[in-house]
C-alpha cells in the first residue's frame, strides 16, 4: 500500500511511466506478486495528479497483465504476465504434458522483449535482422554467447560454438553429421523424444543403456558401447526428462572414461543446465569428443529457437554449420540478436533466476500436494517423474484424468525399447499460475485414488 512510482525524467504521457515505473520496480523485486498496490486517489494524491491518469494506468496495467483486480479488495500485482491461459486441446483444463518454464511475472518476459526490441531497433534498424545471415552465427554472436556460456562452461569458446534455432535442430544435425545410416547411438532407456523422432527419420539405431537411482551405470555403457560397436552416446545429465535424475559428479566422471576408452562420440544435452548449473558438464572433462548443446528453451522461453552448440574443435564446427545450412539454413536473426542482447546486459541472468525461484516455489507445492505418492523431482527442475499404482494402465490414467480435463504424458512417449517404467511425467511450468497448478495437482491426486476407492465402494 506504500508503493510510489518513482517517475523521474520518464517523457511521454504521465499514465505510461506510471505503467513502466510498476513493470520495473517488479522486475528489480521492489514488488512482489500479489502485493497490494495503493487505491487509485492515493496514488494520485501522492503523485498530485488527475484521478482520470491513475485510473488509466491502472486499467493499461491490468491490460498487460501487470495487475489484477479483485472485487471488494483493491488492486494487486499479478503472479503471471501471461494474460490468458494458453491454448489446449479440446477438453483439456489443465496441461500437465508440456514441459515449458513458467513465467513468473519477476521475468518481466513481456516487457523485456518490447524494451529489447526497442533498443535493437534504436542502435541497428530491424531490417538487417530480416535478412540472411550468417548459419551459426557471426564472429561477434558467437563471441557474446561464448562469454556467457563459459560462466558455468569453462571450455567454452567462440571459435568452437555455432548458435542454432533450438536444440531440435541441433540434434538432427548432430545425427546427419556424424552417425551412418543404421549405425547406433546409445542413451538412457528412457530418453527425450525429439531424440527419438530425430534418429527415426535419419534411419539412426537409437539402443537404451541400463541405470540405476545414479542415471546410466557407467559398467553397462562399457558392454553395450563394445557388443554393438556404437558411434555415440547421448546423455542429459542434469535434471534427465524425463526421470529427474541429475548425475553426481562422481558418475559423470565414470561416464567420460568409458566414452574416451571406447572412442564414442558425446552428444550432451544440456537444456537444464542453466537452472541447475553443478556438477560441471561431462563436455569439460572430455571436450576433444563432446557436443554439447545448451538451450535456452527451458530456462528462458522455448519460442526464441536459440541453442548453442559447442563443438570439439574448428573443424567439427564447420561440418555441423554446413549441416545446418542443409537443414534450416540458419537461426532466426532477430530472436538471436535479442537472446544475444539479454546476456550481454545481464537480463538472461536475471530471467533465469526468477524462472528458478518460480520452479523452486512449484516443486514445494507439487511435494505438498503429492505427499504419499511415489514420485521423483529436482528442487530447481520443471517435471516431476511419478510411478503408479498397478491398479492402472498407463493408457488407462491418461485417458481418465483427460476426462477429467488433465494432460499428462505416460513413460511410453520416452522409452527406446518396450518394456518402460511404470509412470507418467507432470510438467509443473505450463499452468498459468500456482493456484491453477495446486487445483491441477489435486484433481490429479483425486484420480490416483481412483481405483482404491472404487474397490472399497463395491
């Protein structure tokens, strides 16, 4: 109820500094979402302006998503920018299948992009974005997103790192570079379809390597990587989707020995890595035959498409540009310039950290609402890997809690052989706010019970 715009020097109508000074003091953490902000007479009282000017700020406010208003309360900051749900198959409430970052309103996404946009349009004009450009990037992108990749990857360098439209492109390159028609990869028997679609369409034998509560035993790599004379092996060593499982230090070390004793290829992916930036990426400890991709999909906003792609050495980065030639030509211009912009100013630092802080915040009430269920979950992750009860057909629980207006995504979806843990993934990102992910959650829980219920009913 004390809040006052500080409006300085801002040009323009009095009522969009009101708007710009509200959007930035919660971006800064000045404000915080569901806050009560002052009634509109005592915002112009302590500002000395029209009532009208307050009312219309408020109501642009509101507009962006800033705010919302609840009757008989006043006027509070929202807890999402988003404005609307987002779009869902029909008869579907809440989507608990997309894997996406949530976007607190501390991210200031919205307004990030419009400054953003701005300030490109103000320093270079747009119409050089709109033209081709370079496939993995200039000299000078490179450079920027090398420096800011190397904060957490040390062996990062401009010279080895090409900038993709998302880390889907990446790994279809990866698999048209480097791997022949029938030749095998190994990964986890539960791995990321985009893997899947990837290597089925380039004719890739994708085999799974048997894990533990660890990720995959070192030993079992060992005997698969010797018995089928795989080409590489791909791994998501931080927060695994879709299992959680982040591997030790410890393992990863066990891993790159057997990768370099029997000369596979690495391909890392790396798309968690920002939110949970130790242990160190296994590509540190074997960069002479590592591939790591780092998107900003999961730790930033998966509609940029930018990915970057460190590679061995010059000559590996030039192989997978002419792959990308091949495949989609080049990233998107402007999206790059604007993902490029927010590291080298501190605002994909600042993104990343309350996208953290709102998985934190989601995991601890996913933990509440899931107490008594056998479940596995990273503090910082977007998922939650949940087993059920024999009581339930995987097929069975989908289509029930999707009569319920639930999505969920079964292990089937992940597996590379036809024997997949017993479990679903429920992506904690996608609802609008909290409270839709806490009714979400319970109507999911209400379904688990289900059967036990009925049992006791007959």
């Amino acid at each position: 109820m004390d809040w006052t715009p500080t409006l300085g020097d801002r040009t323009g109508p009095v009522y969009e500094g009101i708007v710009e000074a509200l959007a930035a003091d919660i971006a800064s953490g000045r404000l915080h979402r569901g806050e009560r902000l002052p009634t509109h007479r005592a915002l112009a009282e302590a500002l000395d302006v029209d009532l009208t000017t307050v009312t219309r700020a408020y109501n642009e406010a509101r507009r962006r998503g800033l705010t919302e208003a609840r009757v008989g309360q006043g006027t509070f900051v929202a807890e999402s920018r988003m404005q609307a749900p987002r779009a869902t198959a029909a008869g579907i409430e809440f989507d608990l299948s997309m894997n996406l970052p949530p976007e607190p309103i501390e991210a200031d996404l919205e307004g990030r992009v419009a400054r953003g946009l701005g300030g490109l349009q103000r320093d270079y004009g747009i119409s050089d974005f709109l033209n081709y450009q370079q496939a993995g990037g200039s000299a000078h992108d490179r450079g920027i997103a090398a420096d800011w990749l190397a904060r957490r990857v040390r062996i990062a360098e401009a010279e080895r790192l090409l900038i993709f439209p998302g880390t889907q492109t990446a790994l279809t390159c990866l698999l048209l570079a480097l791997v022949r028609l029938g030749e095998t990869v190994l990964t986890d028997r539960l791995t990321y379809p985009g893997l899947k679609a990837a290597a089925a369409s380039l004719g890739v034998r994708l085999v799974g390597v048997e894990g533990d509560q660890g990720g995959m035993i070192p030993e079992a790599l060992d005997r698969a990587a010797k018995r089928l004379s795989a080409k590489a092996v791909y791994l998501v060593p931080t927060i695994h989707n879709p299992t959680t499982v982040t591997l030790s230090a410890e393992r990863r070390e066990q891993l790159a020995a057997v990768i370099r004793r029997r000369n596979l290829l690495l391909i890392e992916d790396d798309a968690y890595g920002a939110l949970e930036p130790k242990p160190a990426a296994i590509a540190t400890l074997i960069p002479e035959r590592s591939y790591l991709a780092a998107s900003l999909s999961k730790c930033i906003a998966p509609g940029l498409r930018v990915s970057l792609l460190l590679t061995p050495d010059r000559a590996a980065a030039a192989t997978l540009g002419n792959a990308l030639r091949t495949v989609a030509q080049m990233p998107v211009p402007l999206t790059v310039a604007l993902a490029l912009r927010w590291m080298a100013d501190g605002s994909a630092d600042a993104i990343i950290a309350a996208i953290v802080a709102e998985a934190m915040a989601r995991q601890k009430l996913a933990s509440r609402i899931l107490a008594g269920q056998r479940y596995k979950a990273q503090p910082r992750g977007h998922h939650v890997w949940l087993q059920l009860s024999d009581a339930w057909t995987r097929a069975e629980f989908a289509a029930h809690v999707q009569r319920q207006g639930l999505a969920v995504v079964t292990s089937d979806s992940f597996s590379v052989d036809a024997n997949p843990e017993h479990a679903i993934r429920i992506a904690l990102g996608a609802a609008r706010t909290r409270a839709d992910l806490a009714n979400a959650l319970e109507l999911l829980v209400v379904a688990l019970k289900a059967p036990a219920l009925a049992s006791r009913i007959v």
